[in-house]
C-alpha cells in the first residue's frame, strides 16, 4: 500500500490557487489569454455532454485517450466529426482498444503506443506521456556580464502541464479509486506538484496540496453542492466562503466529513494540513 503523506510533523506554509471551471469555460481564449497549456486524457467512460467535450477540446492543447477512451471518443461523434478531433496518441495496453477504432485513427496518423506495463494502469501509462510534453526548466543568469561570468546561472523549475481527466469517475468503483490514487501519485512526485483535475458529467475533483487553497469557483458554473474528503489520512481544515465553514477541525473517515456542503463566494479558502479531496458539481442549471 502506497503512503499518502500523512505526516503529522510537517509545517505547511504554501499557497495554491485552482481555478477548476476555466478548462470547460467554451468561451475562454485558452491561447489568446496567455494561459498555460493543458492536457485532456479521455478515459474509458461514455462521453455524453457533448458541449463539455467539445469545450475541454478546444481548450487543451494536447489529447490522448487511454486505451478504451479511444472507443468513447470515438462513439460519441458521428462520421464528419471524427476526422476534426483527432487525439494526438492512444496509450495503453491496448486490450480495450476495438479493431475499427483502430484502423480508423491508425488511417488518420494517430499515434497508437501499447505499453504491456501489468503494474501500472492505463490512466499510469499516459501520465508518463504527458510528462514527456512539460516545460523544460528555465534558468537565470546574472544581470551583468562580470557577475554571470562568475556564477553559475540559477535553475528554475517551471510548471508541469496540468491535465483534465474526462471520466475520472462513473462506470466500475476501483477504477474510481484508482483516478482518485492518481492525484495522490501526482503530488508525491519530486519537485512542483501536477495538477490533476477529474471531470465527470456532474462534478469536477481535486487533490488540494498541504497549506492554503485558494479556489475560484464561479457561482454561475459552479455548486451549490460540494465536498472536502479526507481520503487516505485525518487532516486538520479551516474554510472559508462556504455555508457551513470549519476551523482547525479534524476531518477523518469514521469522524467529521464535510460532505453536501455549499459554496457561498465566487472564491473558497481550504487550508489543510493534509492532502484533501475537493469535489463540486457544475451548476444544473448553468447553460
């Protein structure tokens, strides 16, 4: 069993700021913006809000379907549409993968990778690809040419491109879990943490980090209905923005759970001393 950090000694003093409902906002101009580039992993989960697709596409910036995604994907457009999303790799150990999809994307260029890892998953299997595309480090000499000849120019390291797993939950409970292990792995990497961010056709799920969370979560888009979860170890929390705010209370499983709580600011503050799961719905009536 894999350990989630719960480590009771350390002192958390870092600030992180998730902003959940921008990759599905269709009218946001991702790249005219300047915003950082993200990736859309399509898993094996039917796709059935298509405008919710079709948003988090054309925000994104790179594609893959894992393993039986590709078979979603391919479902869920009619013959004209296909050839207008094509993902950039399929990625798995490809025994969900059905012979038409994959002849039909094999004639349009996709690449198709078949990784026979039994001890990582086909959501694994593409986080690594993905890795593959985040910005190298950067590094920053001194201002002045005697000084820089003098010093080593300083490392920087720059932040991992963020990902939006569609399907992240629905369909078979231990795949549930296993998307919900996949945000802890993210954040047990060494250096910056990646952001991982699990949509379904009702919520929107992430790990906050240890420390304070600052979330934009437009009330227009976002709630009333939301979730803080102590997944993995007790955290201690205090909150602010929502209808029933906590402070410096202890959330286990078999103790306190903020479960079917409402966000009541268009901003919520969750500081933790732990990882946490947050989980919200899109606004039912949100157009």
């Amino acid at each position: 069993m894999s350990n989630m950090g719960c480590d009771k000694s350390k002192i958390i003093t870092s600030t992180t700021e998730w902003a959940p409902y921008s990759f599905c906002d269709a009218n946001i101009n991702w790249e005219g913006e300047g915003r950082l580039p993200f990736a859309l992993l399509i898993l094996n989960q039917r796709i059935s809000n298509k405008a919710l697709f079709t948003a988090l596409w054309k925000n994104s910036s790179l594609q893959v379907c894992a393993d039986g995604g590709a078979n979603r994907l391919y479902d869920s457009l009619n013959p004209d549409e296909r050839v207008k999303f094509l993902p950039d790799s399929i990625i798995g150990d490809l025994d969900s993968l059905r012979g038409d999809v994959r002849s039909f994307y094999e004639s349009q260029g996709v690449k198709i990778t078949k990784d026979p890892d039994q001890d990582s998953t086909d959501f694994g299997k593409c986080m690594k690809y993905i890795a593959t595309h985040d910005p190298p480090d950067s590094f920053v000499t001194a201002p002045n040419v005697d000084a820089a000849l003098s010093a080593k120019p300083t490392r920087v390291e720059n932040p991992k491109m963020k990902v939006v797993a569609l399907g992240g939950f629905g369909g078979r409970v231990d795949q549930s879990f296993h998307s919900v292990h996949a945000l802890y792995v993210a954040q047990q990497n060494p250096g910056l943490h990646r952001q991982i961010y699990l949509v379904s056709d009702e919520n929107i799920t992430f790990l906050l980090a240890p420390g304070f969370n600052i979330l934009c979560t437009p009330q227009s888009a976002l709630g009333p209905c939301c979730g803080i979860i102590p997944v993995g170890c007790a955290s201690t929390i205090s909150t602010a923005g929502f209808e029933w705010n906590l402070t410096n209370a202890e959330t286990k499983f078999g103790g306190l759970v903020s479960t079917s709580n409402h966000i009541v600011d268009d901003v919520v503050n969750v500081e933790t001393t732990e990882p946490i799961l947050f989980t919200i719905e899109f606004r039912k009536d949100h157009e």
